[in-house]
C-alpha cells in the first residue's frame, strides 16, 4: 500500500494558515509526523492564488529537509507542477496531477517522459467527472493511450477513479470500484489511488464512511490512497485490510505498525 | 561470540532462512553444538517471557519457533554425534472432541526450545491414545494435556482417570492448560500442574525432569 500524505495542503485551513504566516515550524513538524507516521510520499500542495510556485518551492525545502521521502507535487496548474520538479533535487517523486482535462496531459507528459517520475492521473475530463464507470474508463483508455505515447509505463501511474460524495449519489464506491477492477484486470502494474475523504463529505461521524471505504476499495484493488497517515483509527484499519487480504505473512507488518503505536490506545501500560 | 548473538536475534525475530546458516557457519567454525543450541534456547525463553508479559504476539512466537526449527534441522546430525542428551521427554496433544491446535503448538514449541523432546499426538486425542503411549514410552515423564472449551474440559479429568486405571499415572505428572481451565479445575482433576500460558508452560516443565 503506497500512501501519500495529505496533510501538507493549503487548502487545509491550519496549514493555509502557517503557509500564510510563513510558519516554517508547523510545516516541519507535518513533514516529520507524516514520515514517522510510514507514509511513502508527501503531498505538497500551496494552494494559494498568487506566487504557487515560490511557495512550492519554500515547502518542498522544508520538507525535504524534515524527511527523506519523496514529494507529490500537488496543482491543479500543471506547469506549477512540471516547474517544482527542479526544487527536489534527484528525489523522484510524484505529479498530481493529470487529468482528462484540457491540455494537463500534454504539459505533464513529455517533461516527465524521459525520467522515473509517477503521476496521478485522475479519471475526468473538460465536461466533469463522468457519472457512470463506462465514461470513467473512457478517460482512463484516453490517458493510457498519451501514456504509452510517451512511454510512460503503467507502473509509473496513479490512477483515481474519483469518489463522489457519498450522500449526494449512494452510487458513489459501486462506480469507483467498477473503475479500479477494470483497470487492474488490465494492467496489473497500475497503481489505483484515492483521495478518498471526500466519500463522506457532508456526513456525521465521517470516518465510520472513510474507514469501510478503505477496505472495500482495497478488496476491490485499491492498492494506494491520498490520505492522512497519522489518522490512528485509518492507519489501524489499513494494517488490518492488509493482513486479511494476505498481504502480511504472519501479521507482522500490522504488529510493528502497532508497536510502532501507529494505531491502538495511545496511552499502554 | 557476536555469531551466537546474531543466531540468537535472528531467531528471536523469527529470521528462519538466516538461523540455518547462521547455525551451518557455528558448526564450520568449530563450537560446541550445544552452546549453539542454547542459544535458540535463550532466544525463545526471551521470547516466551514476553509473551507471557503480552510485550509480544502469537505469530511472533510462531516464526521464531519456526526460526529455530530451521536451525536445529541443520544441528541435528552434530548432537546426535556429539551424544547430547535432551533435558527429558514429555508427550503434548488436545484431548477428546478438542480440536484446537494453535495454543498447544506453541506450547509445545516452547517447550522444545528449553530441549525438551515432545511427542505431539495431535488434536481429538482420545484418553486411550495417551495411555498406549505412556505405556510404550517409559521414557515420558510429563503428560500435557490442552483444551480450549468448557464442553472438552471433562477429557482431561477422563484422560487423567484413564492413565490411573491403566496403573500408569504416577509414572508420569500431568500438565494442563487451556483458556477455560484453572488453577482450581487443576486440584478437582488431580493435575500436577496447571499454567495459563504457553511461556509458564515451558518455565513449569523443567522442574519435572
């Protein structure tokens, strides 16, 4: 399971709050939790309307600084995106991303073309996010045939199906799962990924969606998810998907997540 | 003795494709297969003290068990040839309309690891069973008998009554275990020993030898 860390995002009211006030601190202390948390990748996302790519540039130092992991490089602007590859240095990391949608494909694509870079590539177009799986998967064979345009093989690609909010189409994780069974059947290399919190958006009691959405996906073949890694409850029901679908031998990796006090009561005595 | 150390933490940590070699380059270096031994020993003592403290977990006990195996598989030619005896022999099962393994597995894994030779008769052991075996096996001194419901716990008092008429219970003492059985339903039944899990179970059965 590759997990992206999400917690560095401007559009996170706390941290568009410390990337306003320049608090190098609070931004270091996101990079560091997040590494200790196991996350694989930090997401970096400025999310400001002026100057995005000095302030993906001052993020990216801190956090390459604070960790070792390598960055997702977080835009909806994909020049943003292509520009702050230079601030990590030979950290190859991630794009987020691509998209069916105008042009993001052709910026995106031939820069990252020669180089191991990945990139999530999300399954909408210029018209939206297709309501059926069959829409979906016609982005998805769009973007795969750029792909192979430029030679980036599937294993370099993150694809997310999209999850609509649960409460407005009950649909949502049938459609979404339909997506990722097709596409892992076709390219068992693929990773699939979510930004998944959006499930539950306007619901009470949000993780109680988030948490099962997690496993179902999982199950389904989800193999990678844009999520908060030091969410206890989700990183104790992320060990323990694993482990059920035979992904841990003995269970090991889910008791040193746990010793690692990962999940559980925090306090254990 | 850093190469000790090493066998001794790969086994702890379950490492069962290092122990064999690990135990192979003991032997090619010239040390005593016993001392080799003792180490594994060590390795799942400390491993079956904290599970008995809940510091550690089931699958844990299981790999390093495992571990060790692999590492005796390779040491047993040398103590047989070097004539080293085992501490004692005992006989280990799951006893009648009990079928149960996980618990006394790892008993009897413990148990091996303090050099014990264990006879493992299974699961749905009938009391026969564990007569005849006794009765061929003058060797055995310790009969452990496990059972993991309220509805199997009367086998053991039936195990129990069927080696005294067999006139072959003071031959042996008789340890019990399981998680619905106690201290208590240890005296009723006339066990000579009851332990509430398997690291107690390994400490207790060196005393009988």
């Amino acid at each position: 399971m590759i997990i992206i860390g999400e917690k560095i995002n401007g559009s996170i009211p706390k941290t568009g709050a410390a990337i306003a006030a320049k608090d190098e601190e609070y931004i270091r202390m996101l990079a560091r939790t997040q590494t200790e948390a196991g996350a694989d990748y930090i997401d970096c996302c400025a999310s400001v309307n002026e100057g995005e790519l000095e302030v993906e540039e001052w993020l990216i130092g801190l956090i390459m600084e604070e960790s070792d992991l390598p960055i997702c490089i977080d835009s909806p602007d994909p020049q943003v995106c292509v520009d702050a590859m230079k601030f990590c240095g030979d950290r190859v990391g991630l794009i987020n991303s691509v998209s069916g949608e105008g042009n993001k494909m052709d910026i995106v694509f031939p820069v990252i073309a020669d180089t191991k870079w990945g990139c999530v590539a999300l399954l909408s177009d210029d018209s939206g996010i297709p309501p059926t799986a069959e829409g979906r998967i016609a982005v998805f064979e769009k973007i795969m045939a750029k792909a192979t345009e430029y030679g980036i093989t599937p294993d370099r690609l993150y694809i997310d199906p999209l999850v609509e909010t649960l409460g407005a189409n009950s649909e949502s994780l049938i459609t979404f799962n339909e997506c990722v069974k097709y596409i892992k059947e076709k390219y068992p290399t693929i990773h699939i990924t979510s930004g998944l919190s959006n499930i539950s958006f306007g619901l009470p009691v949000r993780k109680m969606i988030n948490m099962p959405f997690l496993v179902l996906a999982m199950n389904a073949g989800m193999d990678s998810a844009i999520m908060d890694p030091t969410n206890r409850d989700m990183n104790g029901v992320l060990h323990g998907t694993l482990a059920l679908l035979g992904e841990d031998d003995f269970c090991l990796d889910y008791i040193e997540a746990y010793r690692d006090n990962l999940f559980g009561p925090i306090n254990r005595d | 003795m850093a190469l000790l150390d090493d066998l001794r933490e790969k086994t702890m940590k379950g490492k069962r494709k290092e122990t064999g070699p690990l135990v192979q380059q003991a032997l090619d270096e010239g040390m005593d297969p016993q001392e080799i031994l003792d180490a594994m020993i060590d390795a799942m003592g400390i491993i079956g003290d904290r599970f008995t403290k809940g510091e550690c977990f089931v699958p844990e006990m299981l790999v390093a068990a495992r571990a060790m195996n692999a590492g005796t598989e390779i040491l047993k030619p040398a103590l047989a040839a070097g004539g080293t005896e085992p501490l004692g022999h005992a006989v280990i099962g799951t006893v009648a309309g009990d079928m149960h393994d996980i618990g006394k597995n790892l008993v009897r894994m413990l148990i091996e690891g303090k050099g014990v030779e264990v006879d493992d008769l299974g699961v749905d052991v009938a009391p026969e069973k564990f007569v005849e075996y006794v009765g061929a096996h003058p060797e055995c001194k310790v009969v452990c008998l496990s059972a993991l419901l309220t509805t199997t716990m009367p086998s053991i008092d039936a195990t129990i009554k069927a080696l005294a008429d067999a006139g072959l219970r003071d031959n042996v003492k008789i340890m019990i275990g399981g998680a619905p059985v106690t201290q208590e339903f240890a005296e009723e039944v006339g066990a000579d020993a009851y332990t509430p899990d398997a690291g107690s179970a390994a400490a207790k059965i060196v005393e009988f030898f």
